[in-house]
C-alpha cells in the first residue's frame, strides 16, 4: 500500500516544479508497523546501564526506547518511550515544553513536582504531566527511581511545532484578572451553507481549559479491578479500566493526545492454566502493553508474541489484526495508546469483528461489550 501524500512514486513536474502529478492515484492507507517487544532483561539492562552512568549535567539519566522503523527515535510514528533514571539523593528539573507525557513508575521511589504541585510515587503508580509544566523529579528511597514515560514530542517534532521552555516563564494562573474582549465569543451564522465566522479575538484569546497533572495510585486502581463484576458477556469489560483526565472529556484522555490504561484482575471464573484470547479486532489506534504481573500472549498479523512481567510490546501497530489474552487468574498489564489524539481528531476507526463493517467512533454510535 501506498499514500501519495507521502511519496507515491508518481511521476514528478519540471526540475523545480512545486507539483507532483497525482491524477487517476487513489488515496490509500499506508503500511502498518510491525509488533515490537523489549524484554525485561533488555530493560534491566539499560536501567544498570544508566545507573552506572556519571551524573550528567543537566542531571538527567534517560534512554529512549526506538522502534527499528522509527526515524525520530520514537517507539510508535507519533509517542516516544523513554527510561528515565534518578539516583538516591539526587533531583533532576526539566524544562517545559508543549509536549504532554504519561509516566508509570517501574523502581524505586520518588516525588514528582508538576506545575507547583507535588505528587509521591512508588511501584507501578502513574503521573500524567501536561503541556507546559514545568516538572521536577527527586528519588525520595535508597534505590533507583525508575520511570517509563510516554510523550506525543514525535508528533510536534513531526509537524515542526515542538516548543521547549528556554526559561521564560509563561503568564501565571495567579497573574492579575484578565478581561476577555466580548468579540472573543462573537459568533456570525452564516446565512447560507450551515458554517459560521468568528473575529481574530477568538484565536488570541480562546476560552480557557485548565490543565493538570494527575496520579492513578496503583493500590487504588487494582482495588477497583478486583472489584468489578466479572460476570459479565465480555469480560474486557469488567477487566479494563480507563486513565481519564476530566479536562479532556469525551476524547477520554489521561492527556489531550495519549491515554492510559490498566488491564486485568483476578478471574474469579477461571478454571485452569489456558490462553483466554480476545476476539481479533483492529483499529487505527496504536497500542502499547507493559505487563506488571502475569503470563500474555498477543497474536499480530498471525505473529505471535509472549510476554510477561517488565516486558514492553507494540501490541496493536495501527490498523494491525490483533488479538489479545492472558495465561493466569490474575494478571495485570498497563497500555498506552494514542486514542485521545485521534478522538480529538474525529478520526477513530474501530472494526470489532472482522466480518462487519467499520465503526467511525464518535461520530456514529458504537457498540455494546
């Protein structure tokens, strides 16, 4: 498959033509990635590794974790994981920039400072940083706190729109009042053809949505999974739980483009050692699993991968076939996927079963687990 948007091999203009020739080219969907997995011995590895590393500079002990068809050292086209390190007795401040981020902590112990708010983090807990907070981390134990953090920095760097703070400080919350000019809320209805016409005021001077950091405790959150009804004709539904940031409402993110999750719980129906495999499905949402306790198994495109406990696997490369399950009676895996994005986006597509038509979520009615 081939997008002509992004080089269909069409044959090209005059030597300095602006224009690609693209008549009778159909528009068409663009190859999915392949599944990916970095074992927990890969990823203990290079935690040792950044331990035995010299405090840097700027304090900050991180390795990026790359998919081989990655150009901007990214682990799905639009997130980037990251290993992040502090050492006992050690702080490390970083600058703010444009790009969100969700993190889950996988050692140690630590305090996270976002945006003037301060956040204590151990095993398995989850912080989501918005734009533009400013974040300081400190290990807070006597041995290594360990983060793997997501950010959309891929995407803004794709779009050339990456911002990082060179210090300057942005206009506080707790600045003096601010008067909107009422044009900001002028709204014309077009006489004709259903669309409307707003003044520059309302691009200057948007409607507000206040951001936050906020921490899913993971002795809350498996409390909350071992309490849902498991008897149920889906049992995703009572295994899977969402990550949600209010602010973000019905493109149901932890941050305005990535959203968190965590899977599992005891099975109070299981009967024996065997795969409980979901049915196949696909969607052009990119997922990511990080098992935090129990035996999966995912089959990709008719690939199939293993993975357990400290393993991280691209389980669902977009538009990839795919199906999911566990081995155990308890299990846990937490996901990062990039629906928050492609919600914002309206551009969600979602086929459940492979033998009926696609789902446009969100703008058409979905379907029941």
């Amino acid at each position: 498959m081939t997008d002509g948007a992004l080089g269909s091999g069409q044959e090209k203009g005059p030597v300095g033509s602006p224009f690609v020739d693209a008549s009778g080219a159909q528009d068409a969907m663009v190859p999915c990635w392949d599944a990916f997995k970095v074992s927990k011995d890969q990823i203990d590895g290079e935690i040792e590794r950044l331990k035995s590393l010299p405090r840097p500079a700027n304090g900050r002990r991180r390795s990026y974790i790359v998919h081989p068809q990655s150009q901007r050292n990214s682990i799905t086209p639009g997130l980037r994981a990251a290993i992040e390190v502090v050492m006992p007795g050690e702080a490390v401040e970083l600058a703010a920039s444009n790009a969100s981020s969700v993190g889950i902590c996988i050692g140690g112990e630590g305090r996270a400072v976002v945006d003037g708010k301060a956040f204590d983090m151990t095993l398995h807990d989850t912080l989501s940083v918005p734009n533009m907070a400013p974040q300081a981390y400190a290990n807070t134990g006597d041995t290594a706190y360990v983060r793997l953090v997501f950010s959309d920095a891929p995407l803004l760097e794709y779009l050339r729109a990456l911002y990082v703070s060179d210090g300057a400080v942005a206009a506080a919350r707790e600045s003096a009042p601010h008067h909107r000019d009422p044009m900001a809320d002028f709204i014309y209805p077009m006489p004709t053809g259903g669309g409307a016409l707003k003044t520059y005021h309302a691009f200057i001077d948007p409607e507000v949505v206040e951001q936050d950091a906020h921490l899913w405790k993971w002795g809350e959150v498996k409390a909350f999974l071992n309490g849902m009804d498991k008897n149920t004709k889906d049992l995703r539904a009572a295994i899977i739980t969402m990550y949600w940031n209010p602010a973000t409402g019905r493109t149901h993110g932890s941050t305005n483009t990535i959203t968190a999750w965590m899977s599992g719980g005891v099975d109070p129906n299981w009967t024996g050692k065997k795969w409980d495999m979901a049915r196949s499905h696909r969607h052009n949402v990119t997922a990511m699993n990080y098992a935090i306790a129990g035996q999966w198994k995912t089959i990709v495109e008719r690939e199939e991968i293993t993975w357990g406990p400290g393993d991280l696997v691209l389980t669902a490369p977009a538009w990839a076939m795919h199906s999911n399950g566990r081995f155990d009676r308890e299990a846990y895996t937490f996901a990062i996927q990039d629906n928050a994005l492609l919600a914002a986006m309206n551009s969600t597509i979602l086929q459940e079963y492979v033998n009926r038509p696609v789902v446009h979520l969100g703008a058409r009615p979905g379907f029941e687990a």
